[in-house]
C-alpha cells in the first residue's frame, strides 16, 4: 500500500478503506509517513470531504493511538461535556456539579485557554490551591467520593491529532468539518466516558460562523457517536454574544457561583440547564422534561453549588472564596467603556471582546504566556439592551495599565448600536440526537 494512492483516491473524492485509514494513522503515528503527503491528504480532505463511515472510523483510529481512560474503577454510568470553545463560557464549572449533584459521576479533562477563548483550567486555578493536576488514582478517588472532579488533560491521548492539528494549523485546513469532528471526537473517546454531550457554538466567537455549518459538524460528531457505541447529543447554541457578564478567570468563577445560588443571567442559566438536563437524561434514561425539573431543583435548592464547593475542596482549594466571593484578587486598574450613542445595543462581536480580553491579560497568545486570573472584562450592558450615550457598557480589568487603550479600541469596534429595539435570537438553537441523523 502506497501513500499516493490513498491521497489521489481522495483527491478524486473516493472513499476509502479501513485498511487504507489504517495504514494513514499508522504512518503519521510511527512518522513513516512524511509532512508533504500529510498536508496533501489533509487538502484533499478539505476539499472532497468524507462519508460519515470514513470519519467515524478515521475518528476510533486517533483515539487509539495513544492513552485511553480506564474508568471502571469509577462507580456508576460516567458523562461528559465538550464545547466547541467561546467567550465567557464558563458552563463547565455550573454544568458539572449541577449533573454529579443529582448522583451522576462526571470525570472531566478540560484544556486552557488560547487566543480569543478561555480555558475552564485557568478559571479553576485562579481558586487559591485548587490542584487541576491531580494523579489517577486521586482523580478517580474525587469523582467517587464528590461525583465529579474536573482536571487538566493528561497522558499521551489520541497522538495522531497533535501531529495532524498542528500541520491543519499551517496548511490552511482548520475550516475542515470532518477534521474537526475527528479531532474532538477522538479525544473525547479516549477519555472514556459513557455519554458526551456536545456544545456546539455559533456566531461571531464561534468556529461555526453559521448555524448550518453548526449543524453540520453537530450530526457529524453524533454519528461518530453511533458508530463507536457511545450515547452522543449535541446541543447548537449562541456565541454571538459573550455568556453572561463577565469574561475572564476568576470574574467568571464568580459569576458561576451567582449562577448557582440562583442569581445567573437568562442566557447563562438556560445554556447550563439545557446541557446538564441532556446530561442527567442520558445518564439516568429519563425524559428530558423529567431531568429538566430536576436540573432546575438542583440549582434552586443549591445542591449543585454545594458540589462545587466540595470539588473544589477535594482539589485542595480554599472553598471559602466560594461563600465569599469578595476575596477573589482584584485588578490593579479598572477602566469604563461608555455607550456611543442613544438607542439599543444592535450588536457585540465576540471575538473581538474574546480579543480584548486576552490583550487585558486575561488570555494567553502562546502556550507558554502567563494569564493574569484577576483580568478581564465585566460588561454591565448587551445585546438588546437599551442605553444612552455616556452610560458605562463594559469595565476592563488589568493590571497592565498599557493594555487599556489598546483593548478599549479592540472592544468599542466590536459594539454596534440601532435607534430600534433589537429582536435577540434564542441562546438554544437546536438539540441533535442520533434520531436526528
């Protein structure tokens, strides 16, 4: 078998074989394979595409080419989120402890943040002591024990989509629907849990520019569900607005303690309680009115903000700045950004106010930068939201006093107003599950 042939079998848009997929992940792994045919396949694949058979098991082919999670040792069915990435979505730390407060086991491995996206580990150390790096054994011993522990990526998994991402990065084939669900999805298989639900995002801080292409990648990722015999749902949701007010590190944190003592923004709240009902419905096999009720229980009666504070605990952090959010490091220096002009906020661009951020301190441009937790941006107005001119819309947070000017010019483009009042679009666009393939 010959790496050429598989590429022109591609380039004339042919599927291909197990045996063939086999030999390709084979030969990226061992490196017998060299870049220049890589690249040229991975083109080939942008423009031709891939049947759902082809992605499914290019997709088990990359999760085991490294680690796999053994989670056995783990008590009861195990449930996963992923979110295709945005700004100010700090879903994870409300959508988690809400699920393992109602008896279902999550065992999470999150990522950092980069670029214009934050990363739910950086928001998790900017507790004072919470560990994120905690052993196997301490890990699984935390999720038994609390019913969840959220913890930074670990071990060698799915190696082949380290070397295949980073050429995509260079080679122009990001933009890749196939690709892309293949590159979450193995990850998401080789962590091991019984159930993922996927949040995947759409708009202007979103991958996804479009609802369609959302959808897309939505059934994509469903399908390779099916084919690996795991329970798979996604969820297609806004980002073309920041979730809730705040985006940062540990500002978010604080508005996801708000959020579960009741006290969360509309589209933050209905975002947690779609993906934790999906979660609870799958783990339990119950109807999604069913887990609904219970989702909303758990955080009106805050069970789930007690799980946090036990997560947290275990993880070695000060769960005091939980009951007491005002201990939280405060930003050196604040500056307020004022309405334009009267009439209704029309629009924000997310990326930019992802951008802003990051340039505040609040992000990391390599994987090497330091984050400031204290950084960031509040805003006190949004889309739809009716204002005059010289009222305060955004606080940016730094203590970085040369960044203001730069971030407030990044984060004033990114507004837009209307004399009219706006119609806002749903925060929850659609549900996908197997059925819907």
């Amino acid at each position: 078998m010959r790496m050429v042939d598989i590429i022109e079998k591609k380039k004339r848009a042919q599927q291909l074989t197990d045996e063939e997929l086999e030999f390709f992940t084979n030969g990226v792994a061992d490196k017998s394979i060299p870049d220049y045919q890589i690249a040229a396949f991975l083109m080939a694949v942008y423009f031709n595409g891939m049947t759902d058979r082809e992605t499914a098991r290019l997709t088990l082919l990359m999760a085991g080419s490294g680690d796999t999670a053994d989670l056995s040792s783990i008590n009861g069915y195990k449930v996963d989120k992923h979110s295709t990435g945005g700004v100010g979505d700090k879903t994870s730390l409300i959508v988690v402890p809400v699920v393992a407060s109602l008896g279902v086991k999550v065992a999470k491995m999150s990522g950092r943040g980069l670029g214009h996206t934050g990363g739910t580990i950086d928001k998790l150390e900017s507790i004072p002591g919470c560990n994120t790096s905690l052993s196997t054994d301490e890990f699984f011993k935390v999720v038994n024990e609390v019913g969840c522990s959220i913890v930074g990526q670990t071990g060698n998994f799915a190696p082949v989509d380290k070397k295949l991402y980073a050429l995509r990065d260079v080679t122009a084939t990001v933009d890749s629907i196939p690709l892309i669900a293949a590159s979450i999805m193995s990850k998401k298989l080789a962590s091991g849990a019984d159930g993922i639900v996927l949040d995947v995002k759409t708009g202007s801080g979103a991958f996804c520019k479009t609802e369609a292409e959302a959808e897309k990648l939505a059934k994509t990722m469903v399908a390779i569900g099916e084919h690996a015999g795991r329970d798979v749902r996604a969820v297609i949701s806004d980002m073309d607005r920041p979730l809730g007010h705040a985006v940062g590190n540990n500002i978010e944190v604080i508005e996801a303690v708000k959020t579960l003592l009741g006290e969360g923004t509309e589209d933050l709240r209905g975002v947690c309680i779609e993906l934790a009902s999906n979660m609870v419905a799958m783990a339990k096999k119950i109807s999604f009115e069913d887990s609904r009720k219970e989702v909303t229980a758990a955080i009106d009666e805050k069970k789930a903000f007690e799980s946090l504070c036990a997560m947290v605990k275990a993880q070695g952090g000060d769960e005091r700045f939980l009951r007491d959010t005002a201990l939280f490091e405060k930003a050196g220096f604040s500056h307020d950004i004022l309405s334009e002009a009267d009439g209704f906020i029309s629009g924000m661009d997310t990326y930019k106010i992802g951008v802003a951020a990051s340039l505040l301190g609040a992000g990391r441009e390599t994987k090497d930068s330091l984050i400031d937790f204290s950084a960031g941006i509040y805003m006190h107005k949004k889309t739809g939201d009716r204002v005059n001119k010289g009222d305060v819309i955004a606080t940016l947070l730094t203590n970085k006093q040369q960044s203001i000017a730069n971030a407030s010019d990044v984060f004033i483009s990114a507004v837009s107003y209307s004399s009219e009042p706006v119609k806002l679009q749903p925060i929850i666009k659609k549900r996908i599950t197997k059925e819907d393939l």
